[in-house]
C-alpha cells in the first residue's frame, strides 16, 4: 500500500524543499506548490491525505486557499504554518478550516509529529496490536511484560514493550527515532533521541542475558533501528 499523500504550499524555497526532501524520507508521497494560485490548482485536481499550507503565500493567501477547499466541501487536514501566532489569528484559522498550527521557526520533530497525528485522525498508521511473537529461541510475551529464552526470562518495562511491539510491525525495515518518539511517547511530548538508545541498550542487555542475539535489534546509523528477520526455521 502506498504512503499518505501530501501536499505542501509554502512560498520560501529553502523551506519548501526541505520539507518536501524530510518529508519524503520519511516515507510519505509529496507534492508542492510556491505559490496559492498553483496550490488552487494541484487540490482542485489531485485528492490528498493532507495539505501543509503556509498562511502568507503570493497569488492567493493561504487562508483563502483553505476557505475555497471547505466551500467545496473537502474535509482534507490542513496543518497551517505560520508566522502569526497572535490568539486572534488562530481563532480566524480554526474558523475558517485549519485542524492545527504550526509557528515559524518551527522544529522537524514536532512537524512530523503533526504530521502523523493529523493523519491517524484520517485512519492511517493504525497501530496493530501485538501481544507476543518469537525471533528464534526468544519469545517475547508483550502482555506479561516478559522476554523468555528455555526457562529463563528477564522483565521489560512498559516503554521496553513499546518500542518491540514499534520495531516487529516493522520487521526488516528501519524505524527512524522519530517515528519511534511519536509512536511511543506521542505527539507533543519531548524527548533526546539518547532516550531512545538506552532503551535499546537495556533491551539488548536483557536479550543477551538470556543467551539471545542482541543484534535482534540493529542500529541503522543516524536514521534509526530495525528488527531483523529471525532466522530460518530449516535445519
């Protein structure tokens, strides 16, 4: 299944393209637009998931261009960026349409974080919930909060838990930190990625206690982690 598909109007170029390159690495499908006429143009013919729109654009504002989009009845998520951050202004936004805000200068972490927060409210990146799975001689038993290896077996706290159930939906592919922040702290809550590495570390450390392969979980270098593929079940 393909990824959110998103739409950014911003008119700095600098901005528009960084956006547009984090976005993208991050996996989502992204279109942009400099200016609100070209905006005007890409929702009135291409269908979003979300549209990340900056308040002061030439040609047509932003906040014109979400009034045309509820006129026509388009419930998509607008994330509006801006420099007016004056209450007065938020109130006309949330009048108008906008589901959240976001001031300039603004952090990528709490970007992405929206980002993915508007999007659960349309129904993607439901979590599925996992109570327990196996990687080779290790069974990790998420409801007991237990990690289990021929008798043996070493406890794991909540966020331990979270961050295994976070790298198993994911199996083979790397989940970069802020996916992970989100996913297990939520949106909104600020954590050092050094937050995240102990917690791998512990884990490893509790993996490796039991006689398992701490490289069950292997650091992909300044992107993230992933869960390795267990290995094969043939002798």
């Amino acid at each position: 299944m393909k990824g959110p598909k998103i739409l950014v109007v911003e008119d700095d170029p600098g901005l528009l393209k960084g956006l547009a390159d984090n976005l993208r690495a991050e996996g989502f499908l992204v279109e942009t637009a400099s200016d609100g006429g070209r905006g005007r143009v890409l929702l009135r013919r291409e269908e979003y998931d979300l549209v990340i729109l900056d308040w002061m654009l030439p040609v047509r504002s932003g906040l014109d261009l979400l009034r045309d989009l509820r006129a026509s009845g388009d419930t998509t998520p607008v994330l509006m960026l801006t420099v007016r951050n004056e209450i007065p202004d938020r109130v006309l936004g949330l009048e108008v349409g906008a589901d959240d805000f976001l001031g300039k200068p603004f952090a990528l972490q709490e970007l992405l974080s929206r980002v993915r927060a508007l999007l659960r409210r349309k129904g993607w990146g439901k979590k599925e919930e996992i109570r327990s799975f196996t990687w080779g001689e290790i069974h990790f038993d998420l409801e007991a909060f237990k990690v289990r290896k021929e008798g043996k077996e070493a406890c794991l706290s909540p966020r331990e838990v979270e961050i295994l159930a976070c790298l198993h939906r994911r199996t083979g592919r790397v989940v970069t930190r802020s996916e992970i922040l989100d996913q297990v702290w939520g949106v909104g809550v600020y954590v050092g990625p050094r937050t995240i590495d102990t917690h791998v570390l512990n884990l490893r450390k509790k993996i490796e206690s039991l006689g398992g392969d701490p490289g069950i979980i292997e650091t992909v270098h300044g992107m993230g982690y992933l869960m390795n593929d267990p290995p094969s079940s043939e002798s």
